[in-house]
C-alpha cells in the first residue's frame, strides 16, 4: 500500500488537472508508480514525462541498452515497480531472458553481446563505486560513443530518482 492517497480530479487546480489527464491517456488510464507521487507537483512530472520519452523515443542508444542500464538501476535499489515495469520492456527492446533473469537475481549476467558487457561494466562500476575506472569508461566510450556514455548516464541517474521515489512512497508493484 502506498504511504500516498490517491488523487481524484475533482478539487485538482487546473496545472494539475492537464497533467493528470496527460499522464492518464495512457491505456490502463490511471496515474501510475512515480506518477502518483508527481502528480502532486505538476511541473515536475511534466519534466519527468520530457525525460521518459527522450529515452524512449530520441536517445542515441538502442533500446536494448537503455532498458539494460534501467534494469541495473532499479535491481541495484531493489525498486519493484520499477523492475516489473522494466523487465518487459527489457525482454521486447531485445534482451536476453537470461541476463534479465541473472539481474533480478542480483548475479552478473554471462553477456553474448560487448555493448552490454560494457554497459554492465559502467553501470555498476558508477553505482557501487562511485567512480568509473578507465577501463570501463573507455570500453563503454567504444561501445557506445560520448554521447551515449552522456545518455546512459542520464538514464541510470534518472532511474535512480524513479527508484527512490517509488520506495520513499512504498509504491507497491501492482499500481
């Protein structure tokens, strides 16, 4: 159960109430996970839907490996919502079931391709450490160019945010 109410429409002021409706067009047509807690601030989430649909939609890097640096993220903070969210995307953007599954069960996956191996590398390296070590910076630079070091970044510091703030919400998995 979450620590937050839900929000109904009526008594909503109009900032919100555009946002609300723009967030609910999706087809399930309610306000979901992170959503439910930044709806309450309706500028943030409209910033929040900006970055979401760049790295869905406009990012450099394929998919495959924004969900692969998403999935690191959210498993890294044991952020449920978000993982059940991600693991589908993960598995239809193309990656391997067994390295979605090695994830989820905290282990290091067995990567077949070098662009994920190097973005395993750096995601980890960042979250664990801190700090990323020339090696894994500079296969991830070769892998994925500057920009889309730039944009992995971006991507795992943006999940860390959805991350916290569906466990700060105890948000729980099903809405």
């Amino acid at each position: 159960m979450s620590r937050l109410a839900s929000v109904s429409i009526e008594g909503m002021p109009e900032a919100q109430r555009r946002l609300f409706a723009e967030i609910t067009a999706d087809p399930a047509g309610t306000v979901r996970g992170p959503f439910g807690a930044w709806v309450r601030s309706p500028e943030l989430a409209g910033h929040m839907l900006a970055i979401i649909g760049f790295l869905r939609d406009r990012a450099a890097l394929p998919a495959r490996l924004v969900e692969l640096g998403i999935l690191i993220a959210v498993r890294h903070w044991d952020a449920r919502y978000a993982w059940k969210a991600h693991e589908a995307r993960g598995l239809k953007a193309g990656l391997d079931p067994d390295v979605i599954a090695a994830l989820g069960a905290g282990r290091a996956p067995v990567f077949m391709k070098a662009d994920e191996a190097a973005v395993f590398a750096f995601c980890t390296e960042l979250q664990e450490k801190r700090a990323v070590g020339a090696a894994a910076y500079a296969q991830a630079v070769e892998a994925l160019g500057e920009r889309g070091v730039v944009e992995l970044t971006a991507a795992l510091g943006f999940y860390t945010m959805i991350a916290m703030t569906v466990k700060a919400f105890e948000i729980p998995v099903t809405g």
